[in-house]
C-alpha cells in the first residue's frame, strides 16, 4: 500500500512527517540537527530511502547529511568539512570545490548592491537536487550563487564553473535574503537540460550537462532594476515544470507570474486575476499540467497574506484565471509567510499539496487543494518542503 513522507526542514532542525495513502493521520518524527538552520531537505527518486539535508550554521558553517535508510539514521558523507575564515569550506571530505579556471583569480567577483564588486564567497547551500537515475549523484545551489554536483553520494562536491563564468557573472547581485541558487530543475526526457535560477540574477539554462549556460530572461520585466528589460538581473523566486512537459515552465518573480512555453527562451506573464503577483512558491498538479498553485503575499516589503487570510490560488488553465482555495486554512488574522521552497506536491490520485509557513504550521490537502487541515503546529519556522510517495 502507498504511503507518503513529507520532509521538512525548518530553522531549528529537519522533521518527517508519514502518512497512509489516506493521508488524514501523521507522525511526526524529529527535529533531527536540533537547533540548525536546514534550509533543504531532499529525497533521491532513484531510492526514495536516500535523502540529502544542507545543515548550516553561523557558527560552524555547512554540512550535508546523508540518510540511507529514509531518514532513520544519518552520516556527514566521509565526515564534515571546516571552513576558513574567507568562508571557503576546507578539508579532505563533504567539500565544495570551486573551478577557478574560468572565473579568473583567485574567484572573480559579482556586483553589490550598491554596485561596487565583492569577491565571491561560500555561505550556505540553498537547494539540493537528487538525480532522477542515480541516488549518488545529487546538484547543490549555493549562496553565493554557484552549481556544485556530488557523484559520490555527497562526500565531494565540484563545481560547474560554467555558470559561474558566463560573462553576466559580473553583474549579479543578492536579493534581499543573498544571492542563492534556489532553483534547480532536470529535464527527465534529456538529463543533460538543466535550468536554475539565482536570486537576483534571472533564469539560467544549460543543454550540455553544465558545460555552458544562458540567461533565459526574455519577456521578464523588472522595474525596479535600472533596465527593467536586462538580459540578466532579474529577482527570480521559484520555477516549476511538470515532467511531462519539459518546454512548459511556470515562474513566480519578484512580482509577476510567468509561464514559458519554449524551454525558457520567452516568458509572458499569466498573473490574471490574483489579488498579487507577488510570492514565492510555485508548483505544477501531479496529473494535469495546466493545473498550477501559488500563494501570494501582499508585497515586497509586507510578507503576509492580503488581508490576513492565507489563501492557495489554483488555476486549472495553465495560469491568467485562478481560484482562491479556502477551505480548512485561516481566514482572518494570519500573517505568515511561505518560502520559495516550501510547497510540494505528491504523485497520489488525487494529488496531495503541502506548504509549511514561517509561523510553524505544515498544512496538508489529499484532494487537490479542495480542502486543507494543518498536520503539524507550531514548529520552527519552515523553510522547505518535500514530498515521497512510497510504494
């Protein structure tokens, strides 16, 4: 019989939560790193048993930890790395490498936001992305932005110094939150076909497995950049893409939602009817591609929902008309906020959604978004959600 297990990772630790297909009673398991900031947690689709968690800390800097047991228990890949005082990870094992070939020396620099140049530095790791056909080959995104690749199972980790060199590197420069690569998505049909995307710098594509990349900004506007038309530039929140359709991705920006129909290489946006265009997650139905959920907050500086009322939006027609799902979440004095990372979507029929909040709640839905219940209160902040769906 099936069985789900949402992964959570929060500011003080990572939770799992576990359900019958059913999915109306959870346990709850953790926190697992109590007290670290795990900005990601990630089950491999090769082996739903290997999961991969970014542990970071201000004061002992980051770690990956590695369950092969789903999640029972958990080893730091060939044990934990040190980190320098320029912020550079050290050490024999879990180190994040960077190619300097082609980002001049010793590590080239990126742009400020007051437009001066900074050197680039290593903070955290942002986002983790198992292979869809290896359970030891998994894609970090890092803060500052960078794309690191681990074939070992996370015990070493190089960098594809590609993007990292493209002549735009130059210009980049951090959101308000720093200048991480949150999002990274593998064409199932041609693994080679990679998208990220880096906050702020835009939408990036790479069809030769990471060797050279481009922007894919076309049809972005960003008024608050000095060329709201720029190829790069771009405070990119979140991009989604249904498996079956590769071509077709949707985007949450820093204002705006935006769909592509060609891998990228255009965007028009399809905001329709929200009651704002602004928010950070976005993501595609299990089993209908024009079905598309996100949550809008009321603005770039007010990071709650309109009103109070914390609302999932679903359009069923690929974007421009959406509906307001109400059911089971609060309606009225709610002011949490939801990452970028923190929604996800099971492949049961019908689909569950999840979404955790800044104010500790995870809340579940096992019919589409019809109608919700909160399977976890207050727990520390969330950061991200995952989601297995377990034969």
């Amino acid at each position: 019989m099936a069985a789900v297990r949402v992964l959570v990772g929060t500011r003080k630790g990572a939770f799992i939560l576990t359900s019958d297909a059913g999915r109306r009673r959870w346990k709850v398991k953790g926190p697992f790193f109590g007290g670290w900031e795990i900005y990601h947690i990630k089950g491999s689709p090769a082996d739903p048993d290997r999961i991969y968690a970014s542990q970071s800390s201000s004061w002992f800097g980051q770690i990956i930890q590695r369950s092969s047991d789903g999640g029972r228990s958990w080893e730091t890949p060939g044990g934990g790395p040190t980190v320098s005082s320029d912020g550079m990870p050290q050490g024999e094992s879990n180190k994040f490498v960077y190619d300097t070939s082609q980002t001049g020396a010793p590590l080239g620099t990126h742009q400020w936001y007051d437009g001066t140049q900074h050197p680039w530095e290593f903070r955290r790791v942002w986002h983790l992305e198992p292979s869809p056909g290896d359970p030891d080959t998994v894609y970090a995104g890092v803060e500052d932005a960078a794309l690191f690749r681990s074939t070992d199972g996370g015990r070493t980790w190089h960098e594809l110094a590609g993007l990292r060199g493209h002549r735009s590197a130059s210009q980049w420069s951090p959101g308000a939150g720093g200048m991480g690569l949150h999002t990274i998505l593998i064409d199932p049909s041609r693994p080679e076909r990679i998208f990220v995307a880096i906050s702020a710098a835009g939408a990036f594509r790479t069809d030769d497995g990471g060797e050279t990349w481009r922007p894919i900004n076309r049809g972005l506007k960003s008024d608050y950049i000095p060329d709201p038309d720029a190829e790069v530039g771009h405070c990119v929140h979140r991009i989604a893409m249904h498996p079956s359709r590769p071509n077709v991705l949707f985007m949450q920006k820093h204002w705006d939602v935006m769909r592509s129909d060609d891998a990228g290489d255009s965007w028009y946006e399809v905001s329709g009817n929200l009651p704002s265009d602004f928010g950070y997650p976005i993501e595609v139905h299990a089993h209908d591609p024009e079905t598309v959920y996100v949550i809008p907050i009321k603005s770039d500086s007010e990071h709650y929902p309109p009103k109070g009322r914390l609302r999932v939006y679903r359009s069923r027609t690929g974007g421009n008309d959406w509906e307001p799902l109400t059911k089971g979440l609060p309606q009225r004095n709610c002011y949490v906020n939801v990452l970028r990372d923190a929604m996800a979507i099971d492949s049961l029929d019908p689909c569950g959604v999840y979404f955790g909040t800044t104010g500790g709640q995870v809340y579940a839905s096992a019919d589409a978004g019809d109608s919700w219940k909160p399977i976890v209160r207050d727990l520390p902040a969330v950061l991200s959600v995952e989601v297995q769906t377990l034969s």
